[in-house]
C-alpha cells in the first residue's frame, strides 16, 4: 500500500498550518489497526489538508492513496475516507461562480476542479463499495455515487437494485438520500425519482423508510407529496415510537423494505443535465461497534452525538424530520402542524428536536406561530434539563413572540431563583435565557431576577440590555444601578464592569444618576476609555435636562473638534441644553472626518437637531453619491429632518432598500415617521411587498443572529404603521 509515497515532494507543499511534509503520516494513520490513531489521523485531515472544504497541492496528491485505503478490504473505518473522497472532490463551480472569481482565487478553483476531476474519475470504485462487507463502508457509498460519479441513470438503478437487499436500516435510508441526491443533481431525473420516491413513501413495509422517502420528495420533487403530509408523518413517527427497535444485525427480520422497479432501458440524459452544486459533506460516525473516545474535533463530535442519542431507538429520525422542514420550505402551516405533534409526542427526545426546529422554522419564515410558541413553553416544566434549557433558548429568541409562553416563562423563574444568573469558567457572568425572554416581553415578573443579579459581587454582562427592554417597568432598579456604578473602580477593567449599569441607567433615562456617570466620564481609564466615554457620554444625552450639571464637561469635550467623542459630547450637549449654536461646529466638522463610523454618527446627531441644522443641507446632499451605502443611509435621513423635504430622501432610502435588505429597518423607521406613504407610490409598493413575503428579510442560510426575528418582527410593524400614516410628516 501507498506505494510511491514517499516520492511525492510533500514539503514543497502546504496545508491549512504550514508544509504538508505530515501529511504521509496521516494518510499511514487511515490505515492503523490502532482506531484512536485512525479517528486521529481523520481529525488531521479533516483539519489541515482539506481545512474546511479547501483544496491544496497536496490534498490533490492524497487522492490516489485515499482510493487505495477505500479498496482494502483490511483497512477500518474506511467509511470515513470514502466521505472524505466525498467531501474533495464534491465541489462543482457552476458558471455563476466562474465569472465571480478574483486573480487571488484562480489556484483555488482550479484546485476545487482538479479534485472534482480526479475523483470523479475514480468514483467507479464505489459501485463495489456499495455492498461492502462493512456496513459503515456501505453507509458511505450510496452519497459519493450519488455525489461524484457521471452516470446517474446507473447509479439511481444501483441504489434501486440495492435496496430490497440491504439488511441495515440506517444504510438503506442512505440509498434512498443517494436517489434525492442524484434527482437534485441531474433535474431531468427529478421526475423519475420522484415516482419511485412517492411508491416507497406509501408502500414501503419501514416507517423509517416511508419517511426517508417523504423527505427526499420533499427536497425534489414537492409536487409529489401526498396533501395529507402531516398526518401521514405523525402516523410514522407514532408508528416508529410503538414498534420495537431494528437488530440492525442483519439476521431474520422482515424483508427490509423497498420498491425496486427497474428501467435498465432508459437512456442517459441529454446535456441539459449538468449537476448543480452538491452540499458539503461533513464528517460523521462510521463503522459500527464500541466508540473509542479521542481527543479530536472528530472524537469529541462523535461523543457528542453518542450522547445525544443515546437511547434512541431511531436516532436518525431527526435528522429525516430536518430534511423534510427543509424540503416543505415555504409551507409554513404544514410545518408549524407537524412541529405542533411533534411537541405533543409523549417520547422527550422528539420534543427536544421539535423544540429546535421550531426555533429555525421562527427564524427564518414569517407566520402565526400563537399555538407553537404556546407547546414550546409547555416544555419548560418538563424535569428532562436538555427539553426545559432547548425551550428557554428558543423562546430567548423570539422577543415579542414569546407571549403565549409568558405564564410558563414565569413559573419556570419562580421555580428555580438559583439559576437566575449563570457563571462560567472564564468571562463575566451573564443572565439565564429565561430571564432574558420574560425580560423581552416586557414582563414585571423579570424585576426580581434583575435585581438579585445587581446584588451579586459581579454583574451580569447583559443585566443592562434586559433593563432596556423592560422600559419603565425597571424604574425600581434605577437606585441599584446607581449604587453599584458609584462602586466601579475606574481601573482596566471598568468598562466591562460599568457598561452594563451605564446602559441601564440609560434606558431608564435616570436623570438622578448623573453625578455618578459624571465621575465615570471625568476618570475613565487609557484601556478602552473611549468605549466607556461613550457609554457615559450617551447616558448623559438619555437624561436630558436632568444632567445640567455636565454641561461644563460637555462643552470642554465639544471644543475637540474632529473627534469621535467631540461628535458624541455635541449630540448630548444638544440633549441636555438645546444650545444649536454650541454643537454644530463641531458636528460639521464631523460630517468631514475620515472615519466613516464617525461621519454616521454626525450625520444621525445632525438630524436631531431638525431645522435648526439647516444650514447643513447641501453636504448632506453632497453624501447621496457615497460609496458607502449606510452613510448615505444616514445622510438622507438627516437631510430629511433638517430640510422637511422628501423627495430626495425617499429615493435615496428606496434604492438602499434593494441593494441591502439589512438597512430595511433603519429605512423603514423614516419613513414611518414621515407617513402617510401615499398609495400607489413606489414607498408603498415596496412596504407592502415586504409585508405580503413569508420569508424574513434577514433570513440566512446556514447561520443566524439572536436579533433576527426582533429586528425582522419590528420592520412588519414599521411597513403598517408607515402605510398607516401615523408619522408627522408626509412622503408626497
């Protein structure tokens, strides 16, 4: 084995961490007889030589040796090198991709396509490998024929041969994966695999089975589910929960289910069946028998999902469910239905991946979500930890839509005062994720936990945050905020210990706190003082006239012209004294600075000032033609509240609004401040276009932020209040 190894230059080569001059040494641990040294060596090149997803000179120069470890029949684990050939040689650059690349990245791509040639060109192999011995092996086989081979109408007949045979259940839903896979690729066989898919979704003798089909029809061909689809899935997963578990061994059971039908006679598709991108294939648990636990990236996410599904009679049933969300995409009445029974199933392991789920259909759709969001809280009182802390997340999440679960949110507080605040091993202490939901809400039942945590020798990071959103329902915690800022000692470590209480006092706009955010501001340290004098200085412009007595400060702070804290003094001072005549110098001065950040900042500040800037006019106008499309954001703003005039401002908004979906908010906020939006503009077009979409507007694939849905829930309540007119102004 690996013959000519050693002749290849490895150390002219590179991987993700320097010369692969290690890489014969991992491609050596792939075939150990030693499984820690195998799992090892997998971790290693999952990790350096094909670092997530990249392709080097030198993971081109595995592959031959990989397909030599993938054929020997005495190598272990091999299921894992045959998702490894998967992963590298999977990637296609469709055109779209091709016109996009840089002279930085033409290595790369045509790295990507030398695996994906190379790969491809041996993906024969798999064929054989299809009714491996071992049964991680042929686990793995059914994905990369799907994934890399050039034949579809050969391989989807494989996967169809395969199936009545097949012993393993876990290995005959990856035929039926393989066959989604291949309809996915190739689109004129989309139809084909559809049939079959519909055949087993109703025949098969497996509910597993049954369900794997409708997952994958799901994803190909949605046409072709049945209109019944949610009560055809709770029968299956209830069907799954009564049987007794599979031997999995392959010895006498039922015949494992499939429909077979063959169509040897049917020709290749024509050129128009060029495969799409394929998706990333991750590493997972090969083999079968006693995991050896390592201490690797692949090692610990085996672990993890050893014990989380451990007990699980079908553990991949969740990941069947997943698809199929996915597959229902935009149905989001059926797919709240199905969570719904879900939620209700009497097996915890099921609600716990509901829960989740339901976390990611709230994410990224729009819909009525009363009754869902109703069960998630149910399960907050349920003694399983993993279902209660699942449920507390999500609803952390959902802000304002979180109300249905308000009553369980409370209890689940009263319940358990001693997890009110959570410590770590490093980094300050934060509050628990039923806090901050109740706290969302705008809840009194929060104040409580606030106020504990505001006792203890250090404060939570985000005890300020959760203020914020309780409004004045948090004035009672106004004395606490106070006393502890009076106790930060102003050394390195100030900011993170004042700007909790600093953005509490500010939300409550806690005029009587002054003199101690005064002494903040007046000895803030060199260590990120501009952080904290920011924080004190924003503060002080929350409380208003109540904070005269740092209007001397403000001033000294305003005559450093040019200055980010010169442009933040001023908009305080403004808010404190009202004296325009103080604060503009220096906020057009930082209409000019060289900082974009700070050019925003005295855009937003300029505004406020309303007419009384209406001198800056013309160099707000000036910033509709900049290059960055925030501070043209901002500017048309300001331009609007100085001057009173829209026209400009709405054009430049609306144009904002198509090119970044992120600044969609921040636009919407104007105009629902200039409304009424006169019907039959392009204002109007545009927000009502939005309101009738079910996506959310900041809806990402594979990755989130935990104010998607506030920011997304807030923009809907702009577009109706602006369509509404309830502004002061007028867009006409």
């Amino acid at each position: 084995m690996f013959s000519g190894i050693d002749e290849v230059d490895w150390a002219s080569m590179e991987h993700a961490y320097g010369p692969a001059d290690d890489v014969p040494e991992l491609l050596r641990g792939l075939a150990s007889a030693d499984a820690a040294e195998r799992e090892a060596a997998l971790d290693g090149m999952y990790g350096a030589v094909h670092h997530q997803g990249d392709v080097y000179a030198c993971t081109l120069a595995c592959i031959p040796f990989l397909f030599e470890l993938v054929v020997d029949p005495g190598v272990q684990d091999r299921g894992g090198v045959v998702e490894l050939l998967t992963s590298i040689g999977g990637f296609d650059l469709d055109e779209d991709d091709e016109a996009e690349i840089d002279e930085d990245e033409i290595e790369g791509a045509a790295n990507y396509a030398m695996a994906a040639a190379a790969v491809t060109a041996g993906a024969g192999v798999f064929f054989e490998l299809i009714a491996d011995e071992d049964p991680g092996v042929r686990l793995a086989a059914p994905l990369a024929l799907a994934t890399l081979h050039r034949h579809p109408v050969r391989v989807l007949a494989l996967l169809r041969e395969r199936l009545p045979v097949e012993p393993e259940e876990e290995v005959r839903l990856a035929l039926v994966e393989a066959a989604g896979r291949v309809a996915l690729r190739h689109r004129p066989l989309a139809e084909r695999v559809g049939k079959w898919l519909g055949l087993l979704a109703s025949r098969a003798d497996s509910p597993g089975l049954r369900l794997a089909a409708l997952a994958q029809l799901a994803r190909c061909s949605p046409d072709g589910l049945p209109r019944d689809v949610v009560p055809v899935v709770a029968g299956l997963l209830r069907e799954m929960r009564s049987a007794p578990e599979e031997s999995g061994d392959g010895g006498e059971h039922a015949p494992p289910g499939g429909i077979a039908a063959r169509e040897d006679d049917e020709p290749e598709p024509g050129p128009d069946a060029e495969p799409v991108d394929p998706e990333p294939v991750a590493p997972a648990e090969t083999g079968r028998g006693e995991h050896v636990v390592t201490p690797t990236l692949v090692g610990q996410l085996r672990s993890l999902s050893a014990q989380e599904n451990a007990g699980r009679g079908a553990p991949w049933a969740a990941d069947l469910l997943r698809t199929l969300h996915v597959g229902l995409d935009d149905r989001v009445g059926d797919r709240t239905a199905l969570l719904a029974d879900q939620l209700r199933s009497p097996d915890r392991r099921q609600r716990i991946d509901a829960v989740r789920m339901s976390g990611g259909l709230i994410r990224a759709w729009r819909g009525p979500y009363e009754e869902l969001v109703a069960l998630v809280g149910e399960q907050l009182s349920d003694p399983e930890p993993r279902l209660a802390e699942a449920a507390s997340h999500v609803l952390e999440e959902l802000f304002g839509l979180a109300a249905p679960a308000a009553d369980a949110l409370a209890a689940r507080l009263a319940a358990d005062p001693g997890s009110w605040v959570k410590t770590w091993a490093s980094g300050p202490p934060g509050l628990c994720s039923t806090v901050k939901a109740l706290a969302r809400l705008g809840d009194a039942r929060a104040v409580p936990a606030l106020a504990a945590a505001l006792e203890l020798p250090q404060v939570a990071h985000d005890v300020g945050f959760a203020v914020g959103h309780l409004g004045a329902t948090a004035r009672p915690l106004a004395g606490a905020l106070r006393r502890r800022l009076a106790e930060v000692e102003l050394d390195e470590g100030a900011y993170d210990r004042a700007s909790p209480l600093l953005a509490g006092l500010t939300a409550l706009r806690a005029g009587e706190a002054a003199p101690e955010v005064l002494r903040v501001l007046r000895g803030a340290p060199e260590y990120r003082g501009e952080w904290l004098r920011t924080a004190a200085l924003r503060a002080l412009g929350a409380f208003g006239p109540a904070a005269r007595e740092a209007v001397p400060e403000l001033r000294a702070l305003v005559r450093r012209p040019g200055t980010a804290s010169a442009t933040e003094a001023a908009e305080a001072l403004w808010a404190v004294s009202g004296d325009a005549d103080a604060v503009l110098p220096a906020l057009i001065e930082g209409l000019q600075s060289d900082q974009v950040h700070d050019r925003r900042a005295a855009a937003a500040a300029l505004g406020a000032l309303g007419p009384r800037a209406a001198v800056v006019a013309p160099r707000l106008r000036g910033l509709l033609a900049h290059e960055e499309l925030w501070l043209r954001v901002d500017a048309a703003i300001a331009l609007w509240e100085v001057s009173g005039r829209t026209r400009e401002t709405v054009a430049a908004l609306l144009t904002a609004w198509e090119q970044n979906r992120h600044v969609r908010v921040r636009v919407a906020e104007c105009l629902a401040r200039m409304g009424p939006v006169p019907e039959g503009s392009a204002a109007a077009h545009v927000l009502r276009s939005e309101l009738v979409s079910v996506r959310r507007h900041n809806a990402m694939d594979g990755g989130y932020g935990s104010h998607d849905i506030h920011e997304d829930e807030k923009l809907l309540a702009l577009c109706r209040q602006a369509l509404r007119g309830t502004g002061k102004g007028s867009t006409s």
